[in-house]
C-alpha cells in the first residue's frame, strides 16, 4: 500500500542553509541509516519551519531506497485505531502498521488526546519502538506534551520509548512561509 503522503515534498527541495537543521544532522537523516537501525526521529519547532518537508521528503526516500513508510498525521493515525477500538480490530490495525519500516507521525498535539486515545498512541509506539522507526513532528516541545496528553503516566511512558534511541531536531526560527512571502514583496 502507497505510503499517502499528503504533498510531494523531497529532500533536495528543502534548503537546509537556511533552515535551523544543521548540515550534517540533515545529511545523517538523509542516509536512513537510523531507519535501517530502528532509530526514531523527532522534530520539535514552531510551524513553518520545515519538519513536515522534511519528514515527508524522508518518507519518500525511504521508499524509493525500497524501505515500507506508513504516513499519519496524529489525528488521522488515532481516528484509524478508534475505529478499531469500535469494531475489535485494533491489534489488527496495529500488525499492519507494524509492516512498515517508517511510520511517520506528523502534527503531533494538533488536537488534545482523551485517555483511550493515548492509550492507543502508546500500544502503537511500544510495538514499533526497536522493531521500526517512527519518525515524528509536533509544535510543542517536549516538557509541553502533558497539555495534549492529559494522562501522565502514559505520557511519560510514549515519550520515554520514542526518545530512547531518537536524533531530535529542534527546528526554530522564522516560519519559512513567512520569509518566502516577504521576500517575494522585496522582489516586487
Ligand atoms: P512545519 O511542518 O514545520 O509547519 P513545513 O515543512 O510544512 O513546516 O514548511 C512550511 C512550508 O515551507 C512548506 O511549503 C515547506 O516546503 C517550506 N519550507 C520550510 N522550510 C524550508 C526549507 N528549509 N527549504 C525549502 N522549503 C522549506
């Protein structure tokens, strides 16, 4: 099944000198050496800063390497595990995801969290941490998850697993969109 990438974004689009990733973080990414290993990724930063491109631009690596992706955005991923929940195929659901060698997860914390929806969060990224990678995004940093993730204990634990063997990337700066849009009036 096609990973569903919701735009086309690849990596030599993205410009990394004036992003806040560095160079060699970006080339080491690039390799999909930690995807190869079952490392994961994070990407914590404020919108517009490239980690959607990025992740994306990953994903579509990963698959013309020949390496399975699955792409969510978070809500997306918990309304697929809820239907599960309803109808008793869950584990299923999970078992299937867990086919892939990237599962990315963008727009983390886009949208709160109930106690079952963490709970689920949490089966799928006890299941795929060290067997796969999960590749993640969110605009909250870390310190800040508890405000989607009301459930603590769960909290601590997702985060724990995800950042075991993890590269985080804090991306920050001005938003990308907003630097296109005045260099575009410069050039008027
Ligand atoms: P985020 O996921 O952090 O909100 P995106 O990755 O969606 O940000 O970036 C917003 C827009 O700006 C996208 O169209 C993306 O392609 C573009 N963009 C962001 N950073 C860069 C960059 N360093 N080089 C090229 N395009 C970029």
């Amino acid at each position: 099944k096609a990973a569903a990438f919701p735009v086309a974004k690849t990596l030599d689009t993205f410009d990394v000198a004036v992003s806040s990733i560095p160079a060699a973080t970006f080339s080491y990414l690039s390799s999909l050496e930690w995807v190869r290993t079952h490392a994961n990724l994070a990407m914590i930063g404020p919108p517009g800063t490239g980690k959607s491109h990025t992740l994306i631009g990953l994903g579509i690596a990963a698959v013309h390497a020949g390496l399975k992706v699955r792409y969510f955005t978070a809500t997306d991923l918990i309304d697929t595990l809820y239907r599960g929940l309803a109808d008793n195929t869950v584990g299923k659901i999970i078992d299937t995801l867990l086919r892939a060698d990237l599962i990315v997860l963008d727009e983390i914390g886009f949208a709160p969290l109930d106690d079952s929806g963490t709970q689920l969060l949490f089966r799928l990224v006890a299941a795929a941490c060290e067997r796969q990678s999960l590749a993640v995004a969110s605009h909250w940093p870390f310190e800040q998850w508890g405000r989607f993730l009301p459930e603590h204990t769960t909290a601590v634990s997702i985060l724990d697993r995800l950042l075991h063997h993890a590269t985080i990337v804090i991306t920050d700066g001005e938003s990308y969109r907003m630097r296109d849009a005045r260099q575009q009036r410069k050039d008027q």
